[in-house]
C-alpha cells in the first residue's frame, strides 16, 4: 500500500492521532505494530490537538473520498504542507505548488512527500501560504461576516437584493 511505502521507503516518522475512519482503529494499531516508525497515539484533546501538528512537518491526506479535510485544515491553520489527491474536497483546500501539493497517482505522492521532506525551504514557503488561507478563508472574522449576511438575507431579503443591485452605483461593498 502507498503508506507501506511511505514507512519504509521514506523513513520517516508517522504519528497517527485520533480513533481512525468510522470508529476503527484496527487497520491503523495493525500498521503501526508492522512498522517501527509508526505511532499511534489515539483520541486526544481538543486543547491538545494543536501541539500535535506543531510538532509535524508536513499534513498528509491518503484519502480520495474527503467531504471537508478538518486535518488537512487544521494542519493548515498551523503552518503545516499538506499533500493530497485531487479528488473530494481536499483539492478546495489546496492550491498544487502555492500552499500544498495536489496529486493524481501513489508515484506523484511519494516524489511531492519526498520533496517536502528534502526541502525544508519548500515546506516553509508553502506552510505559510497554507496559513494565510486558512485566515483568509475560515478566520471568526470572516465567518461573523458571512452569518450576518445570511441573517440579513433572510429577515430582509428585498433590503439586500435591492443593496446588491446598487452596488455598481454607489460603489458600496455588500457585507454579503
């Protein structure tokens, strides 16, 4: 499998933190037992997930069915590289070569995370462009900013219609 190769082939130390897809964590306590470099440190704290990913040097995502990407995201908000195929919602998060690495096939994931792991400058580059999206895309400001522009849409809906169109006259920027 891709994370056989990634352990042995790369070397690298893999820590796996939370219960795993729907609950088990069978396939994942399985790897870990067959690789020395693989660790499984199971549910954690919310308080305690950030110190995890600041220890990381680079997010990886070997899922191809993803409906958001929390860890991809969460690894992001803390300057984290991420690595992910181009299929579900992962590829939303990641922009190949700005804040991350986009693949297609297993080669293309171990020549991006073989990169990553050579070049330290190129998981900094694209670690604090990673953040920056997060800030940019899910900071509380703007959520607060989108909430109020659904609650306004929805108690005044001819108010905010008649403000968008508008707009191009007056060269006021809609809150929504």
């Amino acid at each position: 499998s891709l994370l056989d190769t990634i352990a042995d082939r790369l070397k690298v130390k893999m820590f796996f933190v939370g219960v795993g897809g729907n609950g088990n964590s069978r396939p994942v306590d399985e790897f870990c037992r067959a690789h020395s470099n693989a660790y499984r440190v199971g549910e954690i704290s919310p308080e305690e997930v950030p110190a995890w990913y600041n220890m990381a040097d680079i997010a990886i995502s070997l899922s191809i069915r993803e409906t958001f990407g929390y860890s991809i995201v969460e690894g992001m908000a803390c300057g984290l590289p991420s690595i992910v195929f181009g299929s579900g919602a992962l590829k939303e998060h990641i922009r190949d070569g700005v804040n991350g690495m986009v693949v297609t096939t297993d080669q293309e994931f171990i020549s991006g995370l073989t990169a990553m792991i050579e070049r330290p400058e190129l998981r900094a580059t694209l670690g604090a462009t990673a953040r920056r999206t997060v800030i940019e895309r899910y900071s509380f400001e703007l959520f607060g900013l989108r909430l109020r522009g659904y609650i306004e849409e929805a108690l005044f809906p001819h108010s905010v219609a008649l403000e968008r169109s508008l707009q191009p006259l007056t060269g006021r920027k809609s809150t929504l």
